[in-house]
C-alpha cells in the first residue's frame, strides 16, 4: 500500500506534546489514587516499552517497576528486549516465571488436548503451534475466522481451520496466562500501594483485543487512543532501543513464533491502522479502495470483520450487571 493522504490521520501531529500529556495523566492519576508508583509489565514489544518510559516521566525511574512474566512459551529474546527498555530508563525489573502456576491450572493440558482436536497426531513434545486469522477474510463466522498452525520439529508448517469447540478451548486456555500476569502484576502494585499501567492501543482496546480481567484490567491505559503507528513514533521520541522497535510485534502466547499480523487480519501495522482509521471516519468501501488501492471485495470484508470484532467486544467494555435495590 502505497502512502496516501489519509496518512495524516494516524500520525501525531507533536509526539513530544503527546508524551509530556500522556505523563501528566498518569502522574495525575497516581495523585488522585494516591499511589506513589507504577507498575509495567514488559514484554519486550514496544507498546509495554512506551509505557514503560511514559511512566518514568511521569514519575520518576525510582517509582517505577518492570516486571517480566516469562512461561515455557515465551521466547527468551522477550526478556532481554524487556529487560533492556527498563536499563535503558534506570528502572528496577522484577521477574516472576508462571510456568509452574499455569500447569497447575491445566493451561498447557487442556491447550494441548484441544491442539490434539485439530491434528490427530499433535505431540505437544514435538510440535509447536500458534493461532492465526485468515488473510482472506472468507468467512461469515468469526469464531471460524481463526485457523491453528503446527510446526514440527524440522520447521514444517501445516494450518487448519478450527471448529469452535477446539478454537474456544485454545483461547481459553490461552487467557489463563494474561489473567496470571495481571494478577501478579497487582500483587507486585499492592504490595507497593503502587498503580498497575496497562499497555494497550487503540486498536486492541477498540475491537477488544484483550482479556478480560487479564491485559484489560490496569488502572491506567495510556496507549488506549493511539494506533500502533503513533506509538512507534512516541518510541522515537522517547528513544526507546532500536532492537524493540526493529523487533515485528508479536503476541508471544504461543509455543509458536506468532507476529500480530498473523493475529490481526493477517495485515501489517500501517495498513490495519488506516483501515481502522477510515472505518471509524465512516468512509465508504469505494472510497478506501480508491485512496489505499485495496480490492472493494477485501475492503467490505475486513469492514464487516471490524463490525463484528466490535459488536463480539462489546461485553468485555460493560460494567458487571447490578441487580437494582428495592427501597
């Protein structure tokens, strides 16, 4: 996709304003709260390094911590990038591996009986796997949108489309290990009377990329209203380290490599972000194919996946229902 004039509206138009206003809102929520520090889970990706650094602006590298939650899964390349942003800043990191905690809840049993689902010879010994989202947009179902692909020993890959039953078992499992990360997240924020900062985009907040009582529960999201693009350009301004922002975004859930493109529409930063933009711009299927070249087949698709994506989201935004009280 070529660069085109609606570029201009998923970038900052002063990253420096942009991170000073970022760092006052947590500073005043920290004040408001009275928490004297803030607490970040890093992950070696640039959203949790932004974060990271927009908290030490706010408050200071002393009242902040970074906190790693490596498992059996995670790609050891995350910690080091993780474990680089907070020297970089003067940060303490703290390290918590929740592999023993997620196998006593069953996470890699019940994830690998599902696996075993979808590929009858699955070993999980053996073979590697991740999710991904189909590039095609193909299907009506969004639940069906999502395909499972094994990597063998010899980096053989092979992909098949998920029924519901093994992709909703996967993901849940899967969600045990965002839920175990906040909630040690809050222990270490606690035990500090210390704030928890989310780091989450637009996009994943929007469309409910997260989980619920998992990533998206922080006291403070300061990425929240910005699109991936605006905040690789705070990682500029912030001067976050080159190898996080060389480094392809990636979920590092899966006991396989997975970049988010592979999780989001199957679409790079730039062009998920102008999609985004000119959905919620109410621009018509003609013109974004017009302005960014796509086919108007892919775009009413990747439209109607949004539409779902926001409506399917839409639960995890909502309050707790309250049973009113009889006077």
């Amino acid at each position: 996709m070529s660069p085109t004039r609606w570029d201009k509206r998923i970038r900052l138009a002063d990253p420096a304003a942009t991170a000073a206003e970022l760092a006052q809102k947590l500073r005043a929520r920290s004040v408001e709260w009275r928490r004297r520090g803030i607490v970040v889970g890093v992950s070696g990706g640039v959203d949790s390094a932004v974060t990271l650094a927009l908290a030490a602006k706010a408050l200071g590298a002393r009242q902040v911590l970074a906190v790693l939650l490596p498992d059996r899964d995670s790609d050891p390349l995350s910690a080091e990038l993780g474990a680089l942003a907070a020297s970089r800043l003067g940060i303490d990191v703290a390290v918590h591996e929740i592999t023993p905690v997620l196998a006593a809840l069953g996470a890699y049993a019940d994830r690998d009986a599902a696996a075993a689902d979808v590929f009858e010879d699955y070993d999980p010994q053996r073979d590697r796997i991740r999710t991904e989202y189909l590039s095609d947009l193909d299907h009506r179902d969004a639940v069906a949108r999502f395909c499972l692909t094994r990597v063998a020993a010899d980096g053989a890959q092979e992909t098949r489309y998920m029924r519901p039953n093994p992709y909703l078992r996967i993901v849940a499992a899967t969600n045990l290990k965002q839920r175990t990360r906040m909630a040690v997240l809050y222990h270490e924020a606690e035990a500090r009377n210390w704030l928890v900062a989310g780091t989450a985009n637009r996009l994943e907040v929007e469309q409910g990329f997260f989980v619920k009582h998992g990533d998206g529960a922080a006291d403070a999201f300061p990425l929240s209203g910005l699109f991936k693009s605006q905040v690789y350009e705070l990682a500029a301004h912030l001067e976050v380290p080159g190898e996080i922002v060389a480094r392809p975004p990636t979920t590092d859930t899966y006991s396989a490599d997975q970049t988010q493109e592979q999780f989001f529409y199957g679409l790079p930063v730039r062009e998920t972000d102008l999609m985004w933009a000119a959905y919620l711009a109410g621009d018509s299927v003609a013109e974004i194919a017009i302005e960014t070249g796509v086919e108007e087949g892919v775009v009413q698709r990747l439209q109607a996946a949004f539409r779902r994506r926001v409506e399917l989201a839409d639960h995890l935004r909502e309050a707790p229902i309250s049973p009113s009280v009889a006077s």
